[in-house]
C-alpha cells in the first residue's frame, strides 16, 4: 500500500499509474487506426487553481487540508472502476476505462462542480477552491488512433495549460480529429492551441460553476 498510495490524499501515486499503464495498458509508439465507435479510454488532468495563494493565505497545513478534501470529492464522483491519481503538487490525474466522447464532457463538468460544491474549511476559514482541467480520450477520434499513454498524457497536458490561460476553472477537452496525417499530428503534439486555431482538432470548452458570493468563503482569483 504504502508503494502504491499518496500517503497525504490515500490516492494512487504516480508510480503506481506508472507500472498500471505499462502493464495493462501500453500502446505502441506507431499509431493505429481503427473502424467503427466503441468504448474510448479518458485521461483527465486536473489542477487546484491558485493553489499558491492558498497556501501563501492559510498556510501549508490548510493546503494539505484543502488537497485532502479534493481527492475525497473525486472520489465521490467517479465510478468505482475509474482510478484517481495524486499526480504531483496540486495536480490530479484520472483514468476512466470506459466512456465515450460525449460522457467524457459529462465527466470533466461533474468533477468542476464537486470541487467547486461548497468551501472547505479549515480552522474556522471558509476556503472556495476552483479546478482547472485538461482531457484527452484514448484512442482518437474519429478514425481510433492510438498514441503511447505518455503521449496522450501531453495532449492532457497541453489541454489543461489552454483552460488555465482562459481564466481557470474550466475545461478544455479534444473531441475529435480533424485531420490525421503525419504532419497535422506532429503539429498537434507540439502545440495543441494552434492546431485548434487551424483546424486541425476540434476541443470541447466546459466552464465551471459560477461562485456566488459568500462572506464566510474567500475565492481564487
């Protein structure tokens, strides 16, 4: 347990996903295509946002707290089958199984309303926490195209940087490819953003819960 676990949220650590996706999991590093829809996998990054401030505000132990909650909320809401990662910091991971395009926008805007549901509290402090979050189906759209785990890791990666330069507490996922070829993906590999702005790709932005005011909660910005 104690190698497989983040001792600070009893999530999986990223050793253990590590060792999962090699063993279970591998992809060849050659893309391959396939026919028809069917079941995809889904790798979600998520991110705390502002959580700097957090800790710059209420201090560690209160950040501890506030990524304690988070994982127990992740919890809540994924399926059993789904496996939530402390990834590193104040980053997440999730792997989901099973699901299709559609239920993977459903998945990304059910975890941003459950981190956002209510403040956590720490010492009598009501603390709004926000999540930003970056996400790539396993294979690709629409012709199944199969990347390396790590590789899609970057697409997350990259996915999750787009909805923290939009303002945090949203979700940028991709869809689907437009284009396929050799060229078009070495670009998508390299920068996500342009490959959107010309075409390439087609993302999905899901916006968080908007926080009313509270006096008793104070929120990222």
């Amino acid at each position: 347990v104690q190698s497989s676990r983040d001792p600070l949220t009893a999530l999986y650590n990223r050793r253990y996903f590590q060792d999962f996706m090699r063993d279970e999991h591998s992809r060849p590093e050659r893309r391959r295509r396939g026919d028809g829809e069917k079941a995809i996998h889904a790798l979600l990054l998520i991110d705390i946002d502002m959580f700097k401030q957090i800790n710059d505000r209420h201090g560690h132990a209160a950040g501890d707290a506030v990524l304690v909650v988070v994982a127990g909320r992740l919890r809540d809401t994924l399926r059993e089958t789904d496996m939530s990662v402390r990834w590193g910091g104040e980053e997440f991971l999730v792997f989901v199984p099973a699901t299709s395009t559609e239920k993977l926008d459903e998945i990304a805007a059910r975890i941003m309303h459950s981190i956002a549901a209510e403040p956590i509290v720490h010492q009598g402090s009501g603390i709004r926490v926000t999540a930003s979050i970056g996400y790539a189906p396993m294979p690709l759209p629409p012709e199944n195209i199969s990347l390396p785990w790590e590789r899609a890791i970057g697409l997350a990666d990259m996915a999750l940087y787009m909805a923290k330069l939009d303002g945090r507490n949203c979700a940028y996922g991709i869809r689907r490819l437009r284009r396929s070829d050799d060229e078009a993906m070495e670009r998508i590999e390299r920068d996500l953003q342009s490959a959107w702005a010309n075409g390439m790709v087609e993302m999905h932005l899901e916006r968080g819960p908007v926080l009313g005011n509270d006096d008793s909660a104070e929120t990222p910005r």
